[in-house]
C-alpha cells in the first residue's frame, strides 16, 4: 500500500507534522517494501489560506490509498474524501513509528475533519 505521512523531515526518522496542509514534506512510502520517496510541501508552509486544499490535491494526485497526520480540517477532509484517500491520525511519533501502528491496526481511520479551519 502507498501511504502518504506528513513529516518535518525527508527521512522515516523524522516526526510526523501534525499540521496536514502546513505540513514542511510529505513522505510517500510503500508499506510493503518500505521504499519511500520525498515531496517539498513548503510552498504550503506559508500559504494565506488554502493550504489543506492544495496539500490534499497534491497527495491525491500521488496516487496514495491513505495519509496520515496529526490534524485534518473540513476542508481538507473534503478533498481527501473526494480523492478516495483513507485518512489516519496519528500523535507525536516518527513516520516509521506511524506506518508501523498504521500496518498494526494502532491508528483508527477517521470520517470527518478533527479540528477546524485554519488550525496552525
């Protein structure tokens, strides 16, 4: 499976961003394999406004089955909704500790957005 994790750094060792659409990269890693591939989100970093929209069409047009973050908006659930995207939730933790609870069952699957517009 393809799962997008937002993530302050480009390794698995860096901690998940718990911002979704603010998030600084975004680390695109295959579950099976754990072959991973890296993308600059910084032009989302300092956005006015639209950054969990844009974030969410970039992550579906990377072909992922599912993202995880700390944090999702309206918003940005609804785009991520709309692309068929799975959304997970996760806390203060690595992005491989992240991927590992998400294969384990750890993290829940959400069906609405958890915190409001514009959350920083």
């Amino acid at each position: 499976m393809k799962v997008a994790v937002t993530a302050q750094g480009k390794d698995l060792a860096s901690e998940i961003d718990l911002r979704f659409g603010r998030a600084k990269y975004l680390l695109v890693v295959d579950t099976d394999s754990n072959e991973f591939e890296v993308c600059d989100n910084t032009v989302n970093l300092n956005a006015a406004q639209g950054a969990g929209i844009q974030t969410g069409m970039n992550i579906a047009n990377l072909d992922v089955e599912a993202v995880i973050t700390g944090n999702v908006g309206p918003n940005a659930f609804k785009t991520l909704d709309a692309a068929k995207v799975k959304i997970f939730l996760a806390k203060k933790c690595s992005v491989q500790e992240a991927i590992d609870k998400m294969k384990s069952g750890e993290l829940s699957e959400i069906d609405n957005a958890n915190v409001e517009g514009h959350w920083v």
